[in-house]
C-alpha cells in the first residue's frame, strides 16, 4: 500500500501518490471494502502498480444503496431549494478549479492521459457542474391547459437513488456529465468507476463534501464490474441507472433492469464514426488536422472518435499523405511532459487489443500507412503509434467494431450516395462529420445520417449547451444540455378539481 512507487531503470520516477485516497467513499467517510478485498492501481505511464484500491462488491453496495435511499429520503439534499444546490454546485465547481493541478495529476498518473489533456479535462469538469448549477434554478414546470373547472401542473421530481456506471477514458468528465445533473435535480448518487481510473472519482466525492453536500448523497464503490457493477444493474432500490460504457457491456444493464425492477436505463455506448471528406473540401489542412486530432486525441480512446475516415477518391491520395505527416506530430511521449500530445493506452489489455486489431487490419488487406506498433517500451509503459490503414473496405473488422485507440481506417468512395450509405452502414451511431463547400451537400448528408452528431467542415465540435448521444447501438438518450435534466427526473402530474362555491 502507499508510498513512492519504484522506478524502472532509465525512467523518470513518479510523483509521490501516498496521499491518494483509495478506499470507499460511503456516506461522507473512507472505508475498506466489507470483505476487505483490494485490486492494483497500476500506472500504465510506466507499468508500475502505484498502491492498491478497495475493491467493493455487492455488499458495499447494498450498504451505499441503503445510505443514498436514507439521504433522499430525510431529503437533506432531495428538498433543498434548487438555487441552494446551486450555491453548494458552483462552490464545486471552484474547488475543482482550485486542485486543478492535483486532480489533472491523478488521471495521468491513472491513466496515461497527457497532463495537458488532463488539466482540460478537469477544466471541463468544473465548467460541467457550472452549467447544471447555473440552470436548476431556471427551468419551470407547466401549468396545463384544462379549463376552469381544474388546475393542473406538471413538475419535474428527482427520480431518487442513481447508479452510475462509467469507463476510464475520461477519468473525471464521464462521471461528471452524468453527476452533475443528478445531482443538482436532488437525487442521491452511488457511483462505480471503472477499475482502470477509481482514484479521481475518489478525489471529486471529498470535494463535494467539502462543498457542501451532504453525507451519503454521493457515495463512490471502486470495484469490478461483473460485481460491484452489475450489483447496482440489479439492485432493486436503485431506480436510475446511467452507464457509459461498450455497448456489449450496455446492453448487460438493460438485462439487468429487466431482470429486477425495470430500473431506467441511459446508455452513452460506443462508436465507429464517419469523418466523411468530399473533393469540394473547403481546407483540407485544417481536415488532415482535424482528422489527426479526431483519431489521435486520448489516443483514439474516445467514443466519438473519428475512426472510420471516408474520402472521396479524387482527394484520398493528398488526405493520406497529408495524414500521414500529422501523424508525425502525435508520436507518444511522456504523459507528464506539458508538451506531449499523445500519452499511452490505459492498460496492457486495452494496448494488446489495439495491437491485435493493428494485426487484424493488416490481414485483412488494408495497407499500413503509417505506424502500427508499440511505442516506449522502454518506459515500463504501454503505448501505440499512431496508426492509419489505407483502401480498407467498409466490411473489414477495423471498419465495423470498436478498436478504441490511435487506429484510423481510411476508406475511399465514389459518390456522394456512396459515401452516404458506406457512413450509414455500421451498428453504431454516434458521431458524424461532413467536409464540404456545398450547403445543400452538407444539409443532405446531416438529414440522411443516422447518428447523433453530425459536424459540417469541422470534427467533434460541441459545448456544454448541446445534447450528445447515440442512435442505434451508441446508446439511449442524452448526455449535456437541459436535456440531461430529464434523464434524472420524471413527470409528475397534479391535478385538481376546482370546486364551485
Ligand atoms: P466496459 O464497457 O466493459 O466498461 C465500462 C464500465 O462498465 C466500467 O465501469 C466497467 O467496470 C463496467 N462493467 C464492465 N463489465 C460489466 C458488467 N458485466 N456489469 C456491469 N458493469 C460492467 O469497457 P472496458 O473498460 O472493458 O473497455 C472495453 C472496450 O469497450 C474498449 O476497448 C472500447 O471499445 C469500449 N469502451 C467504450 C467506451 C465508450 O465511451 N464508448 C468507454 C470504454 C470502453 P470495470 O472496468 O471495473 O470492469
């Protein structure tokens, strides 16, 4: 437990992490798991085990569970006036902002994520809990329009205890999106984090308490999934369950919902999203650039990130090569390094499965243009060039699933149908983008995709006021904007008859 981590020969050596919380956070207190387990935290930047985590279950869980149904109940939190939680929200807000730094360190540390990429992050974070504090106090029930003989309304009620199941990529900002709303509708919240990333979830249920909310509303379980994870799926208490995640994994906890007590269930899923790049490109340098940041950023660990690269054949030749330079620019270096772009993969289980599929592309008979390998072995960690495979085919294994790294799959087309049903022909639905001077183009194609975002001469591009989900198998419902207030409350209806005097 604790302590310096030790350092590879030839490294440099690792902060110091022995003041990293690393127990379970349930209600307002630090604590061991009940059976006492722990798992490794192991620092992908150079492959050292940093110290060991609770590892909770489902008796932790029903225990939090248990806390979170308490706190809503006595409604210490549930019944505060909404600009009161928005007093205690911008207040956490500001504490992000001021252990900007330290948090920014825990998930580089965690992850392998650039320390610049990192303080971003929580810069999003802070701006995310801004955004729903800011909103909760302005958004209005409705009077219904049932004449003189009632008076009806509509409010909008926290739906109660909220489970939150999320994935490693964004250490701080996956959880973030989901919390930010549920919490500031009033609910209670018991949070799983991915076993790859519990250290800064850990980190933000402190501050919260330091902020102001109260004991047991936001209670924090590292842990596994098949355990802890499907625990909260299919408890019977819990009556929201919100999940970032694989879709495979996704559609797990709507079996779970169904299995126990029809919980609803909000799936932010996976993807495989076309940036589609016609010959009327309007500046194909800014698009290589884009393209570039698109795939490369997080090292490709993003779920919409730009994957599948669709050119038209007239441009695919000056794209690639152009490509294939900027990739040049996102060789990975050291995550602690201001100045790197690209740090590693988050595991050696998620670099073997990028490596794999690297394998898999080019047995498939895409061409290698550029990368393909392990980087920076020599650090003890676990990194992947950045890699791009030319006149690939639409029905390839790297064109259809999920790879989740620095892999772009670039596919040439003919027409512009063609390129509209290649983009189409995919489970997912994610993201989208379009590379066009053409209005009516750009208007075409944004009607005919069927994803959730579509960008027109710019990639992943959105903001805290605008929705962000999946069709198909990305997922069921939206992440951001007012609209995530939705998701974690439900319509009531009151009605009442006016009696004549
Ligand atoms: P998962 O979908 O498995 O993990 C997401 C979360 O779900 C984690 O907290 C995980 O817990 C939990 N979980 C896993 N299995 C179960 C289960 N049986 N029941 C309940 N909860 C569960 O993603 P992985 O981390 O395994 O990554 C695998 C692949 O998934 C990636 O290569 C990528 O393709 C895709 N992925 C997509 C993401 C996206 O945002 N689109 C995000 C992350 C991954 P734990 O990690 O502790 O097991």
């Amino acid at each position: 437990m604790g302590g310096m981590a030790t350092t590879a020969p030839g490294t440099r050596a690792l902060p110091d992490t022995s003041h990293f919380r690393r127990q379970a956070f349930i209600d307002g207190a630090f604590a061991d798991a009940a059976s006492g387990a722990t798992f490794a935290c192991v620092s992908p930047v150079s492959g050292e085990t940093l110290f060991d985590v609770a590892a909770c279950d489902g008796a932790d869980v029903d225990r939090a569970v248990a806390v979170a149904r308490r706190t809503f109940e006595a409604g210490t939190w549930s019944r505060l006036a909404p600009r009161e939680r928005r007093t205690v929200l911008l207040r956490l807000a500001e504490l992000i902002e001021r252990d900007r730094d330290r948090l920014a360190l825990m998930i580089t540390l965690d992850m392998g994520k650039p320390i610049s990429g990192a303080q971003g992050e929580v810069d999003g974070a802070a701006a995310y809990f801004r955004y729903f504090a800011e909103a909760v106090d302005k958004v209005y029930g409705e009077v219904g329009p049932t004449g003189p003989s009632a008076f009806t309304f509509v409010t909008r009620e926290a739906i109660g205890v909220v489970g939150l199941v999320v994935p490693w990529n964004y250490p701080i900002l996956m959880p973030t999106w989901k919390l930010a709303p549920a919490l500031a509708t009033g609910n209670s919240i018991v949070l799983k984090p991915a076993e790859q990333s519990p250290i800064v979830p850990l980190a933000l249920a402190e501050l919260a308490a330091e902020a102001g909310v109260p004991d047991g509303v936001f209670n924090v379980l590292p842990g596994f999934g098949e355990t802890a994870g499907q625990a909260l799926g299919r408890h019977m208490d819990v009556d929201k369950l919100a999940f970032t995640g694989s879709s495979e994994v996704g559609k797990l906890f709507l079996v779970y919902a169904g299995e126990s007590n029809m919980k609803s269930v909000q799936l932010e899923c996976g993807g495989k999203s076309p940036n589609v790049v016609f010959d009327d490109v309007p500046d194909v340098d800014l698009a290589v650039a884009q393209a570039a940041e698109g795939i490369f950023g997080n090292s490709g660990q993003v779920c919409s990130a730009g994957s599948r690269l669709l050119l038209q054949e007239s441009i695919a030749d000056e794209v690639l090569e152009k490509l294939a330079a900027e990739a040049g620019k996102w060789q990975p270096g050291d995550p602690l390094d201001p100045a790197t772009r690209m740090g590693s993969m988050v595991d050696e289980t998620q670099m073997d499965r990028v490596l794999g599929y690297i394998g898999t592309g080019a047995s498939e008979g895409a061409e290698l243009r550029a990368g393909g390998a392990r980087a920076r072995e020599e650090s003890g960690g676990f990194y992947v060039e950045p890699t791009i495979f030319a006149g690939a085919r639409n029905d390839m294994r790297i064109a259809q699933e999920e790879i989740f790294g620095p892999v772009v799959t670039a596919i040439p087309f003919r027409s512009e149908a063609d390129g509209v049903r290649i983009a189409n022909d995919t489970v997912y639905g994610l993201s989208s983008a379009v590379w066009t001077r053409d209005i009516n183009k750009a208007h075409r194609f944004a009607r005919s995709i069927r994803a959730g975002t579509v960008c027109v001469n710019c990639y992943d591009w959105g903001d805290n006021s605008l929705p962000f989900g999946g069709y198909k198998q990305s997922g069921i419902g939206r992440d951001k904007s007012l609209h995530a207030l939705e998701n974690y409350t439900q319509l009531k209806t009151t009605y009442i008859n006016v009696l004549e005097g």
